[in-house]
C-alpha cells in the first residue's frame, strides 16, 4: 500500500513538473516590453532626442491599446481587418506629426523593410488541417 502510494506521489509530482502556464488571451499582455523595445529601435535609427522618443513611446502603446481592443472584440475578422488598417493609418498619422520630414521618411522606410505574417489568401484565413 505504501509502495501505490509513494509512486502516485511522484506520479503526481512528474506530470506537474511538465505542465506549462496556459498563454491568454491578446488582451491580457503587458505592451511595456514591446513599447520599449519599439522606442529603444526608433530612437537609435532615426536619433530622436529624449523629447521625441517620450512622444513616438506614447503614440505606439496608444496604438497597442486599440490593436489589443480589436482583437479582443467579437467581430468578424474581415471588420477586424479594417480596424486594424484604419489604426495602422492612424499611427502613421501621429508619426508623421511627431517626426521630422526626414525622420518620417526613414521610419516608412524601417516598417517596410521589417518582416510580417504572410498574408491569408483572399483575405481569409486558411483551413484547418483535419
């Protein structure tokens, strides 16, 4: 009895060692790292002063913010699609208003050379494999 015991203890102790956190929901993660990160990269690219780089961190959590509403919401993901482009328009907008033309210029530059998710087809998104 002793012996079932002792190994369904360490059974119990195995199968936790292996369990991991479960991820959450877009919603629920913290945008600071990815704030930083993003200000750290545009203040070295495009030599933003301290003022700037305060006013670029502010614009892109802002845009975080909305990103994250948008995909917590129950629409459909064509509309979610449109929010989003519409929230990227505005971003750029803020941009432009916070950069110089040059600086501006440079940081259209850096976002269309960074890589993205390839695009579903037909604005759909794929089917799952069975």
């Amino acid at each position: 009895m002793q012996k079932r015991l002792i190994i369904l203890l360490f059974a119990l102790i195995g199968f936790q060692a292996f369990a991991q956190p479960q991820a959450g929901p877009r919603g629920e993660r913290p945008p600071m790292p990815n704030a930083e990160l993003f200000t750290e990269r545009m203040t070295k690219e495009l030599n933003l002063n301290a003022a700037t780089s305060k006013k670029v961190h502010d614009a892109f959590l802002n845009n975080i913010k909305k990103m994250d509403k948008v995909f917590a919401s129950k629409a459909e993901e064509k509309d979610k699609r449109a929010a989003l482009d519409e929230n990227k328009k505005e971003f750029q907008k803020s941009m432009k208003s916070i950069l110089s033309t040059a600086q501006y210029t440079q940081f259209l530059k850096l976002e269309a050379e960074r890589p993205g998710p390839p695009p579903p087809p037909n604005g759909e998104r794929p089917p799952r494999p069975r």
